[in-house]
C-alpha cells in the first residue's frame, strides 16, 4: 500500500474530483462527521468546520491510498475501510471530518480520502512530518494485512538479508516509498537523507551529462541500477517528471484545490517544471542543492551581461 498526499483550501473542488467520475467508478465508502445528501452539503458542511481557524491557508488533505492489483480480490469493500480508518487514526485524524471514496478507472484498487484538519474540537491537527509518517504507517497497514509488497525484490523476504545484500534493499525500499511523493530532485533528496541515505549524481567524463547516480548508505555505495533497474538516473527522472505532470493537472483541473502547500509545494513545482531536469551539471558526484545553488548563479551572472 502507497499514500500520496496532497494539501489545498478549496473543499469543493477536491470533493467533485472524487464523486465526478463517470460510468459509476466512484463509490463512496464512508462519509464522516459530514451530512451527505448533495454534494453541495458536503462541501458547505466541511468548510464551516474549516471557518473556525481561518488562519489555516490549507484545511483540506486530499490523501489516496493505492493498493496492489495483486490484492484485488482480497480487498473488499470493508476491508479497505478498515484499513483506511486504521489510517486515519495513525495519522491523527480520527476525530474529524472525512470522506472516503474507492475509485474503480484503474486496474488496481485505490481510495481516495478527503480530510479536515481542523479536527471536530476545533483544533487544528499537526501535518508535521506527515509525508513520513505516511510512508512508515503505510509499511506498517502493508504487513499486518498480509498485503503485496510488490513485484520481484519487494517479495524478498526482508529479514533473511545480511550485509552489503540487506542495506540495499533498504535503500530499494527507501526509494519506492519516497519516488510517489517527490515533486522535484529536491524532494526525492530530502526523503531518503530523512532515512539515513544520501545520493550523488555523476556526471560524463567534463561533460555536463548525467551518467548515473549513486546511493549512500551506512558508508556503503551503490550504483542506482545496482539496485534495480528502476532505479536508475534516467528511469528516476522520467518517475519525477511524471509526478509533476499529474500534480500540474490536478492543479488545471481544481485552480483553487492545492492552490498552497505549507511545505513548499507550488516553489518546488515551479522549480521542477523550469529548472530542475535542464541545469546542466559540473563533472564529479555532486548534490541537488549545489546544482541548484550554480543555477541562480548563473541567471544572476545573465542577467548583469544584460544590463
């Protein structure tokens, strides 16, 4: 099981995302502390409830949780239920405002879930260190309901590793939990350092070409496709760019969901979509932080040749 977060303001726009899909394919599960005999109510009703801290810019926490189609048969209908209110308290939200929704438009299952942060005591809940918290809670849901894992080395069988052997696939587990959350290289750097694992990128020769990346743990390098295949520069990139485009459409889609995100989301955005996979980069492993750091270097240098 995965979840991807996604912060914004604007119940309505997050609410008709999940109950507006065509041929039947959305299905509400659970609707909680919420009237919900109209759309209309429901969202009117979740914003009244975020009116008591206005001070909030971003009361509304879109989470989706996505299973395994390996698990399709096995995941009933109350089952995931209970596995998303298990969620739900594990994070913190068990007294507030919730909606979730199972989506059938893909082949595996998934849930989407609306949440209120401002709890039904009026109180605003914590998203501090959410994202991995999430991960950690996610691992967690994963082993107790004897869910899949994954496909190939996420079906190894973790606790037979040892050595050079065992910290890699910590360092695959690491990667698959943070990728689905990672907006830019930036993010996807900040996740793993929060386990342990630093990255560096090489470059060709003094070009300013990116060969590869290497993966740091416990003193001990690997190269990404040492790791797996997936695990490369190129297919890294590709998942990040990925993950950009579905958040900008999400974003055309809801133009006041999401619009803010307290943790740097539309700055890291921005910085992803013009900069990140086009800087070019020195030769030597080095860091996202000092490519960034070069970057407005050099549009500062630009812009005085200008003038």
């Amino acid at each position: 099981m995965i979840g991807k977060i996604i912060k914004g303001a604007d119940f309505r726009g997050v609410i008709n995302y999940m109950l507006n899909k065509q041929d039947e394919k959305a299905m509400v599960l659970v609707c909680k502390s919420i009237g919900f005999s109209t759309q209309n109510l429901c969202f009117h009703e979740s914003a009244l409830q975020a009116s008591m801290r206005p001070n909030v810019q971003n009361p509304v926490c879109h989470t989706i949780l996505s299973f395994s189609a390996n698990d399709a048969k096995q995941l009933t209908d109350d089952l995931m239920v209970e596995i998303a209110n298990e969620y739900l308290e594990k994070m913190g939200y068990g007294d507030t405002q919730s909606l979730i929704v199972k989506h059938s438009d893909r082949q595996h299952p998934h849930l989407h879930i609306c949440i209120n942060r401002i709890g039904n005591n009026g109180k605003t809940i914590s998203d501090s260190n959410e994202k991995y918290r999430s991960i950690k809670i996610c691992r967690e849901l994963t082993e107790k309901y004897g869910l899949t894992i994954g496909e190939g080395k996420r079906q190894v069988n973790r606790n037979r590793l040892r050595g050079g052997d065992k910290l890699r696939y910590e360092i695959f587990d690491a990667i698959k939990a943070v990728l689905p959350q990672a907006l830019s290289w930036q993010d996807f750097q900040h996740g793993l350092h929060q386990q342990g694992i630093t990255i560096h990128l090489k470059t060709k020769g003094n070009t300013d070409v990116v060969q590869g990346i290497i993966f740091e743990k416990n003193g001990c390098s690997f190269s990404g496709s040492k790791i797996d295949r997936s695990c490369s520069f190129s297919r890294l990139n590709a998942e990040i760019e990925r993950n950009i485009q579905q958040a900008q459409q999400h974003l055309s889609k809801e133009p006041m969901a999401h619009s803010i995100d307290e943790s740097g989301f539309a700055s890291d955005l921005s910085d992803a979509l013009g900069e990140v996979f086009t800087m070019p980069m020195p030769s030597g492993s080095v860091d996202v932080d000092e490519l960034r750091f070069q970057k407005k270097l050099r549009n500062r240098a630009n812009r005085k040749r200008r003038i």
